[in-house]
C-alpha cells in the first residue's frame, strides 16, 4: 500500500516542476514578443509602399480621426510617420476605432505614439516638428502665447503674484492663478516657476531661449534661465471669476498734494467702484481711490497710509457733493503691491548665521513672509516644505547651511541645535493657539482645518500632553543657549507690524525704506491664513489641560523677565 502512494506522490511531485517551467516559458515568451513588437519599424527602402502596405497607416489615421478620406492620398502622410505604431497584423484587417488606440501598457510604444499625434497635429503644412530643443506651446491651454521675454536682472518683468511647482508646474496651472488674481500676463521660467503681471517690456527675445519644458506637461514652452515664456489670459474659469473681488478700505482724507500722491487717473462720468478697481489693477496699483467721478490709482505711502480712517458716513454723499468733498473711498484691487515682490538670495556668503526659530503653529511661516518682502532676501529652513516652496518660499531647497538666505526657520530646540547659530530671532506665540494651528496643520495641512473626529478621538488630548511641554521647553532652551536674541510676540508682530517688523529687520542688519514697510503691510497676509469659520468647538481644552498649559506659561513668563526681556503678553495668562 505504502510503494504505490509514493509513486503517486513522486509523480505528482513532478507535475508541479513541470508546470512551473511551463509557466515561466509561457510568461518569457509573451515578454520577448511584446518588446519585439515594441521595436516595430517599417523598412525605408527606395521602392514605394505599396496599396497593401499603406492600407493599415491610413486605417489607423482614420481610426483615430486624424485624418479624412481626402488625406490618403496626401504624399505627406507616409510610413516614416508612424515609426514606432503597432502594425496590423493583416493589410486588410480593420483597426480598433477611437481612442483605444492610444492606449499601451508599453511606456516606450505609447511615448512614441504621443510624439507622432503631436507631430502630425501641431504640423499642416509639412513643417519639421520642433524637438526637445525648442518645445512649442501647449495647444490645450486657454491663453494666448505672446513670446520669450529675458527676466535677468533685478526688476522682474511680471512683477506679480509668484509660485513655483517643481514637479506639476503647467501652462493653464500658471494661467489659472494669474486670472484668480486679474492678472492679463502668466510668465514661466526655468520649467516650474510662475510670474504674474499686466505690463510687458517691449522687446523680446528669441523664442529659441525659451526652451524648457514644463515640469507637468511635456512639451509645453515654460521658458528657459532668466527667460519667461508669456502667455495672455484671455478667460477665467467659473472658479476663479469669484476671486477678482474688490475690498473695501475705508474712508480717508484726501491726501494735501492729490496729483504728487496718486500716479494715476481717470475721470469719467458715472464712474463705478468695478471701473476704477479694473483700471487702477490693469496698472499693477493696488489702490483705487473714488472722489466722486474721480478716480485714482496709488500705492499706500508716507503721505497716505491707510491708517488714520475716518467715519464711513463721511464718504456716503452725492457723486457730485463728493467731488468737492476733502474725503475718499478707498479700495483694495486684486493685483499685489508690486513695490516688494522682488526677492533674490545674498549675493555673498552671511557672516551671520541667523535662526528664525519658534514653536509649530506659532506663525514662523507668515513670520517669513514679512521678513522676505520687508528685506528683498528669501528665507531658507532647516526642512524641505514642497508646500511652501511651491508657494514662492524659493529659500526650501537651499541647504539650511549655505548662509545664502536672510536667516533659516528652524523648530529645533537642544543645546547643539541651539549654538549652531550666531544668532536668532525667537518668535513666541500664545500656546493655546499655537498648539490648535499646529494639530489643524498635522491633520489638515497648512490651510486646512482638522475633522471634528480628530479633536473628539484621543489623539487630541495625547497631542495637548506632549506638544505643551515642548512649547515651554523651546522658550527656555533659547533663553539659556542663545548667543544673541530678539525676542517677538507674534501678538504684537499682528497689532503693531511696521514697528515690529521695523526692529526685525534692523536685528537683521538690513536697511528698509518706509515705502517697503508700507509695500509689506499692504501685503501682509501672505499665502497662509486660514480663512473661514472653524468647523470645530472654539474651546476644545478642558479643564486639565488648561491647569497644564498655565503652569507652562508661568514658567516661561518667569524665564523672560529673569532674562531681562519683558514679560508674556497678558492674554497668555491665565484662560
């Protein structure tokens, strides 16, 4: 009994290696033809194809809908055309219609069957397509192309709103966040960078300079290094028209010298708020300023800067009454005060090694954004953020070390960490709203909030437990290890900013102009406020963690003045 069960189980032993080899071959097999047949090209004789053998090209052009019955017996439309297609496996076989045809699971095939459809679209009339040297415009975006401009030296040529995209950077990308912010010009450079603006210099170069492609959308023109490729705008999706809003200011005097005061204007009967707004941002003014029938364009100066207004119920007169009137409204166009966009890296290495350090969710980030616009110089950080650099926090792929940005964003706290640097400006915020940013953050992102789940389930409390105590140990390792220090309330930076950032930016050792300072206060808000109402319970500490949280504030209040610096703000202390 025992023998014939072993030769069945030896035989069926067998069997299994038997049909693994089988297998195996099978799959080698189908793997060699498919690569053959990847590599498929037509033989470039001097004899002329025959019927037989054009039949299946311009089946498969018409099963595509590239071209008519009428192309067929167009010279241009030959074999060579199709290196790289599929061919049929009869010359009488009918092709798969539509857009199956498109799809391979084979990258290489599918890549060259792009490059022929664009070749053929993009070349009626028998033009030699453009390599990967001089990529062309996109035919799908919704702009209209305007030329190669240079973008070398430190006046940019589209001064506006900027973002980067390192790796999804496209032209109608680009075009979007232009027509959000009423911008008639989106400018790439360099493959991943977008520029916004209204005015364009009046000579171009060569479009054989804008040669890079676009990160996202191969075979697009995005420029090339200091080289912009510059696309009008010509409509805005459904989306974006909500965003060309207008925001009201106030009511202010009228400045003593109107014509010295405000660069521009137009007069013109019955003139709107809509009109003057649409005029004042097709200049790159970021003020419209109504008098009546009056309208003028400015930038907030010295002599006007929207800080001493004045009762609305001032300014709500006749049309007529208003112009002889000593008062204004005054309103914010959606376009950027340019005066302050420009940023570039040092030109030489800082002597000075400058941290920018704070606790998560204290306002590093919009910290940054002041000092770069305030200063002209990026910002770099000791973490690479794709998130803000790709919202024009340029200074994220620097080394942190490199010592060619204005000072590094740094979270860290410890003795080592800390006496790296010669110096810092500690940024302090309220705990309890530093710890909500951050978890909204963590859960969220930087513009998100988190889910009502998050703040009911036990990461909350676990999160309250073990970020509280770091907020009170980063104060106080700074104030013990530090070589030199400023330290800023992130309450007084957001009441008191030109001050504020006044003192920064000579701890900086950087000199300002009071138009600058005036640029960034118009601008102040930057790319990463949260907007909107919290979809959460406004007070989610209890009882507890408020008992803990106000012990550390204690603490850090202490450390303060034994250091000499004032004490917390008295908002902190207690809830």
């Amino acid at each position: 009994m025992a023998k014939p069960f072993f030769r069945l189980q030896k035989f069926l032993r067998r069997t299994q290696f038997l049909l693994f080899f089988l297998t195996a071959a099978y799959l080698m097999t189908g793997s060699l033809l498919l690569l053959q047949r990847a590599r498929v090209a037509l033989p470039q004789g001097p004899r002329a194809p025959g019927s037989l053998q054009a039949l299946p090209v311009a089946a498969m052009a018409l099963g595509v809908g590239l071209l008519d019955s009428r192309a067929l017996q167009d010279p241009r439309v030959s074999p060579e055309l199709l290196l790289g297609v599929d061919m049929l496996q009869s010359p009488l076989a009918r092709p798969r219609p539509g857009p199956r045809w498109l799809r391979s699971r084979n990258s290489e095939l599918r890549q060259l069957r792009r490059r022929w459809f664009h070749h053929f679209m993009g070349d009626p009339q028998g033009l030699p397509a453009l390599g990967p040297e001089a990529p062309r415009p996109a035919a799908s975006s919704r702009g209209t192309y305007v030329g190669c401009f240079s973008d070398d030296g430190q006046e940019r040529t589209l001064k506006g709103s900027v973002f980067f995209d390192l790796r999804k950077m496209t032209v109608s990308h680009c075009q979007d966040a232009c027509a959000e912010r009423s911008y008639v010009y989106a400018g790439l450079e360099a493959g991943a960078e977008c520029y916004c603006g209204n005015r364009l210099p009046v000579m171009s170069v060569g479009p054989e300079e804008c040669k890079h492609e676009c990160k996202g959308e191969k075979g697009s023109m995005c420029g090339g290094v200091g080289r912009l490729a510059v696309y009008r705008v010509e409509e805005l999706q459904p989306s974006s028209r909500k965003r060309r809003t207008v925001t009201y200011r106030g009511c202010f005097r009228l400045p003593e010298n109107v014509t010295h005061t405000f660069p521009d204007s137009l007069i013109q009967a019955n003139v709107t708020v809509e009109t003057c707004s649409g005029f004042c941002a097709q200049k790159e003014f970021p003020l419209a300023i109504l008098r009546g029938w009056e309208c003028y364009c400015a930038y907030p100066t010295p002599q006007f800067n929207l800080r001493d207004a004045v009762d609305s119920s001032l300014c709500v007169q006749d049309p007529e009454a208003q112009r002889l009137a000593e008062y204004c409204e005054v309103y914010q166009t959606p376009v950027q005060d340019t005066r302050c966009t420009d940023r570039r890296f040092l030109p030489t290495k800082s002597k000075v090694f400058v941290a920018l350090s704070s606790f998560p969710g204290a306002g590093n980030t919009w910290a940054r954004h002041l000092i770069e616009h305030a200063t002209g110089f990026y910002t770099g950080s000791y973490y690479f953020d794709g998130t803000l650099y790709n919202k024009g926090f340029k200074g994220e792929k620097d080394h942190w070390r490199s010592r060619r940005t204005i000072c590094v964003k740094t979270h860290e706290s410890g003795r080592r960490e800390i006496e790296m640097f010669d110096s810092a400006i500690l940024l302090i915020r309220n705990p309890y709203r530093s710890l909500v940013a951050e978890f909204n953050r963590k859960c969220a992102g930087h513009l998100g909030y988190a889910a009502d789940r998050n703040w009911k389930s036990k990461e909350w409390p676990d999160f309250v437990n073990s970020y509280a105590s770091w907020w009170s140990s980063h104060v106080l390792d700074w104030l013990k290890y530090g070589k030199r220090l400023l330290v800023v309330h992130y309450e007084e930076l957001r009441r008191s900013l030109v001050p504020t950032l006044r003192e920064m930016v000579a701890f900086l050792n950087v000199s300002v102009s009071e138009e600058r300072l005036l640029c960034v206060e118009n601008n102040k808000e930057g790319s990463f406020r949260r907007h909107g109402r919290r979809p959460h319970d406004p007070e989610p500490f209890t009882p507890e963690m408020k008992d803990l949280i106000n012990g550390y504030i204690r603490t850090v209040d202490k450390a303060l003045r034994d250091h000499n610096w004032a004490g917390l703000p008295r908002e902190y202390v207690p809830r």
